[in-house]
C-alpha cells in the first residue's frame, strides 16, 4: 500500500472542513482526528498541522515574514516592513514575528517562507572577508 | 611597506561592492553518508550548486515534492540538522585554463599536487549536452597507441570510443598509460580520470608520466578511494569538462576513465542512499545514462564548428572474465569497439595480453595510415585462424603443410606482437615489424629469436632503408622504390643475423 503523505491528509482535512462552521465543523475535524489514528499517524499530527497551514496560507493569501534585528524597531518602522513586504509577495495579509539578536550587529534580516533578505552587517562583514581573501 | 599595505587595502575596499539580495535558503532536514535531504529551495535546479555554511559545496540531485537530495562535495561531518544551505543558481563547474596542464585536480578542479593554485578565469560547466550531428566529423585520423596489437589490430581513431575491457591484473591501466606516452610531439592533450584507485596508485602513475615527459600535455583528475562517492561519481564529468575545453581551442584530447565499473558503484552508492529504487545487481534504472551521456561527448567536430575532437578510453574491471554482467554490457553496447585482455593470456606471457578474437574497432581501418593498412590487413584473419588451428593442433600430429606453416608464421605474429611495458613503439618501426612478419621473412628464424631479429632489423634497417622511412613519415605510404631500399635491407640483416 502506497504510504500516505502528511501533506495528503491535510489537504482532505482542507477539502472537508472548508465552508463548514458550527456543530458540522466540529463533526469534520472529530473525523479527521479519527482517521489520523485509523492510519496510525497520530505520531505526524505535528506535520499535518504544519502542511495544514500552508495549505490554509496558501489559498488565504497569508505571508509568513519574520524580521531580525540587532536592536528593536519601533513601531512605524515595523509596519513600514509589514507594507512593503505585503506589496512584494502580493499578499491578503501579513503575519509578523520580530526578533532580537544583538550578534548580528546592525541592518536587518527578512525571512519568508525559503527566501532570505539579508541586509545585516553581520553578513556585510562576511562578505568583504570574502572578497578580500579571494584568489585572484 | 607598511603604507603600501593600507594603501592597496584602501584600493581593495574601494573596489568592494555590496550587492544586497533576496536569496533562496533551505534548512538540513537530515545528514548521513554524503546526502544531505534539504527543506525549502523551492526554485533550485537539478544538479545546481548549494553551499553549506561551513563552506562545503553540494550538488542537488533528487528534486521531491517538499525536499532535495543533496550530494555534500567534501566533508559532511560538520553539517547538522537545521543549518542553512544556500542555491547559488550555478550548474556544477568546475575552473579551467591553460595552465591545468602538468597538474594533478581533484573532481572539483583543486590542485592536490602541492604545487599551488591554478589561475584561471573560465570555468566550465561539468554537465553539457554531447555535440549535435551537424557538428560531428567522420573518424578517420589515427590516434597511434604506440602497441603494435592495437594500431595494427584493433586501431583507435581520433573522436573514437574505445573500451579497454578485462580482469583486475591483466594490463588496463598499462595500455592506457603506454598511450598517454606515446603522445608526445603528437599533438594532443591527454586527461587520466583516475575513479576510486588507490592513491599510492595514482602516485606511481604521476611519477610514470613526470619521467617519461608526458606531463607537459596530461592532465590527472583524481577521486580517490578514501573521498566520498560523490567526488567518484563527478570526476569523469570534470575530466570531459577539462577536455572540452581544450577541444574548444581546436586541440585533440585523448581522455581515459580509469575505471567506469568504481564510477557505476559510486553511483549506485549515491543512488540508493537517495532511495532511488534498484534495478538489477542494484544498479539504478539510469545507469545506462549515467554512462552514455558521458561518452556520447567524445566526438570529433568539423572546422565549421572550431575543430577538434575528443577520444575515450573507458576501462572496464570484469570479474573472473565475466563480460555479460550489467555494466560490461551496457559500455560493451555505447563504445565503438573494445580492447579485451585476458588473464590466461598475461599468465602465458603475451603481454599486452589483448585477445585479437574478441576485441574489435568498430571504427576500423580508416583511422590507420596507408601503410599500417596494408601490412596489417590480414593479420587478424590469421591470428584467428592460427587460434583455432593451435587448438586443433594438440589432437593429432599429422598436419599438412600448408597447415604446419600457418601455425609457424602465427607463434611468430604472436611473438611480434608481444610488447614491453612504457616502450611504445613508433608507428615506421610498427610497418617495418609486421612488414617482415607478412612477407614471410620471420618465417625461418627460430621463434624464441623473434624478439631479438625484431630489434636487430629494425635498428639495420632505420640505418640501410632510410627511403622507406622517409616515406612513411611524410607521405605514411610508401612507393616501390622504398619497398625495394626495405626488402634488401631485410635480407641483408637476415644473411648477417642467421650466421
């Protein structure tokens, strides 16, 4: 038998629960949980539910960013970034998380889904290195 | 001094440019044997390069629906889970420029030789489609071996495949490396791909070559047997990326793969580490390509399209003669002949040990000089016809005469033929050689005299018969006035050398 894939089960849970509120939602997402254990994959839950929200972000429209900074930004610069980026990945809307890491000394670090902005002086630094030691 | 050193750093620093840009990451999912299996990388290509963040390369090889197989070019142990790995939107390439040659790289272009950096400012990718037929030119140079079995035999022309095919011990490398000396002042640059030997190997055979002068035009590209599978399954690519672009300038290139049959288990290896299913003796379903691809890029291009052209030298290891296996098979079925040794022959003592019976040039004749042509003509036929007479032979006594003559004059083609390790032979000496063999000459010299009349003859008759050498090197055929200046060179020589 064909092994299923956690991203299967959540696109049926997707297909099933889509439209559904109330006691029916509730029925459908009982279900899904008894299939899950049917199939032995209770095991998986943690990546069926990752699969689920792509699949959820995905059809929504949601982008995922998470910035770095060596310092906190304030608040307008934050939304300033939340904008901007929602305008480049033609986003509905945008979740946020923001992060501290004084090592990365200045600039700022923008992740989305696999793609990695990467203005920091931290890899400045690393690139000058690099230019610098470069066989010529 | 000191100014000078801010100065320059100034300059450098000036000269730097930050270029800011959104790039594709993915995150080590899992580490183990040489495979990494990445998350993310959503737009990589297939055999694009990755670069983890302890400075390793890796080439892409498996593209799945939410994750990519990963082959780490060097060292895995510092990789671990969750770490960056970076596309850097480059097919594998590897540097290449004049001054490769001389040296000894590894499968991604690094010198290991100890003799510093190579400087180059081109880099070729290691993976290209094999030239299209409109670029293609027939063979019909030769590409002299200097073994008088092979050039008179089985001859190899330039843009030719050839397969030299046989047990462990039986003479393959040696071929190979008698090949690559007997290119000097020949024109052609000569790449050694040596897959999964060992290194003290590798070492003897550089040292070979240094002393016979042939590393002025060779180039040594080595996986050794303690790199990982990768390294063993990419070094042929590189060589043939080396290779080409020589060609590119208009060169030949004679190319050797030492040994295809380490490169299939390398792949293997790769293969079902990456969970690809197995096919028979667990090789994969593209095994086949894995080596057609390969040798499809030897070719000889016409001047239209820049000239040159590239020969291979496959060798193949068979186990206990055993040349129906998979591999034998399959590189047997995409070269254009193949050189079998055999060890009951090298234990004989004929050594090359080739069998004439079933070794073939599919090429053939028409990458042999006029000359070569004419004296080797009927060669093969008799040797075959002198193997099944000599098993024929031991059951009775009484043979005809004509019988007992071919079997004579086939010991002698057989003790001609016999050549010694690194002594390459030119191709005038070759003619003269089996001149006098064909015309009967030999036919009345005892055969464990063979080797010694050879060599007396030709060294009389390069003094007496200097037209017909003449000929040979300038017009590689030779007229009747050559013919009659050898013939009587020959029975002077003989008359001196029976007394």
């Amino acid at each position: 038998m064909a092994k299923i894939l956690p991203k299967t089960i959540a696109e049926a849970i997707y297909s099933a629960t889509k439209g559904k509120s109330g006691s029916n939602l509730g029925l459908a997402l009982k279900r899904s949980v008894k299939i899950l254990e049917n199939k032995r994959m209770i095991g998986k839950s943690k990546e069926v539910l990752n699969a689920l929200q792509e699949i959820i972000d995905k059809k929504e429209g949601i982008v995922r960013m998470k910035a770095i900074t060596a310092r906190k930004i304030g608040h307008t610069e934050q939304k300033k970034l939340e904008n901007e980026m929602k305008e480049k990945y033609k986003a509905q809307s945008i979740v946020s998380e923001f992060f501290e890491k004084p090592e990365l000394l200045g600039g700022i670090r923008v992740e989305v889904g696999d793609e990695i902005l990467d203005a920091t002086y931290k890899n400045k630094l690393r690139q000058l290195e690099k230019f610098l030691i470069r066989e010529t | 001094m000191s100014n000078n050193i801010v100065e320059n750093l100034r300059k450098e620093i000036e000269a730097f440019k930050i270029d800011t840009q959104t790039e594709k990451v993915g995150h080590v999912m899992e580490v183990f044997d040489g495979i990494a299996k990445v998350s993310g990388l959503s737009d990589v290509k297939s055999s694009e390069m990755v670069s983890f963040p302890n400075g390793e390369t890796g080439v892409v090889l498996n593209l799945e629906e939410d994750a990519v197989g990963v082959i780490i070019l060097g060292s895995f142990e510092k990789i671990k889970e969750g770490d960056e790995v970076k596309a850097t939107g480059k097919i594998l390439e590897i540097p290449v420029s004049d001054s490769i040659l001389g040296r000894t790289v590894n499968a991604i272009g690094v010198p290991i030789d100890g003799k510093g950096v190579i400087k180059s400012t081109k880099s070729y990718p290691i993976e290209k489609v094999a030239p299209g037929v409109v670029t293609r030119l027939g063979v019909d140079q030769p590409v002299a071996t200097g073994i008088k079995a092979i050039d008179a035999i089985i001859p190899i022309g330039r843009g030719q495949r050839e397969l030299i095919i046989g047990d462990r011990q039986t003479g393959k490398t040696a071929i190979a490396i008698d090949a690559i000396l007997n290119q000097k002042g020949q024109n052609m640059i000569c790449v050694y791909v040596s897959i999964g030997q060992k290194d003290s190997k590798l070492r003897k055979l550089e040292a070979r070559l240094e002393e016979g002068g042939a590393m002025d035009y060779t180039v040594i590209v080595s996986a050794g047997a303690s790199e990982a599978a990768a390294m063993s399954y990419i070094a042929p690519y590189s060589g043939v990326a080396i290779a080409e672009y020589f060609m590119d300038q208009g060169k030949d290139v004679l190319i050797i793969y030492d040994d295809l049959s380490k490169h299939a288990v390398a792949y293997r290896e790769i293969s079902l580490l990456l969970r690809r299913p197995p096919g028979r003796e667990a090789y994969p379903g593209d095994v086949f390509y894995l080596h057609s691809r390969l040798l499809e890029r030897a070719c000889r291009r016409n001047a239209k399209y820049g000239g040159g052209s590239i020969t291979a030298l496959p060798i193949i290891e068979t186990q206990a003669g055993d040349i129906s296996a998979y591999i034998p098979t399959n590189v047997i079925s995409i070269t254009d002949g193949q050189i079998f040794l055999e060890s009951d022959l090298f234990y004989k003592g004929i050594r090359p040990a080739v069998n004439v019976g079933s070794s073939v040039s599919r090429v053939g004749s028409s990458a042999q000089i006029k000359a070569m042509k004419k004296v080797a003509g009927t060669l093969k036929l008799d040797l075959a016809q002198f193997r099944e007479l000599e098993a024929f032979a031991q059951f009775g006594s009484d043979l005809d005469d004509s019988t007992k003559k071919q079997l004579e004059r086939g010991k002698r083609a057989v003790e001609v033929l016999k050549q010694l390790q690194y002594a390459p032979m030119k191709v005038e000496h070759q003619v003269v050689a089996l001149y006098a063999l064909t015309k009967g000459s030999m036919d009345d010299v005892p055969v464990n005299k063979i080797k010694e009349f050879e060599a007396g003859l030709l060294d009389y008759t390069e003094r007496h018969a200097k037209v017909f050498y003449k000929e040979i090197t300038e017009s590689k055929m030779w007229t009747d006035k050559g013919e009659e200046a050898l013939k009587k060179a020959i029975t002077e020589f003989k008359s001196s050398f029976v007394k």
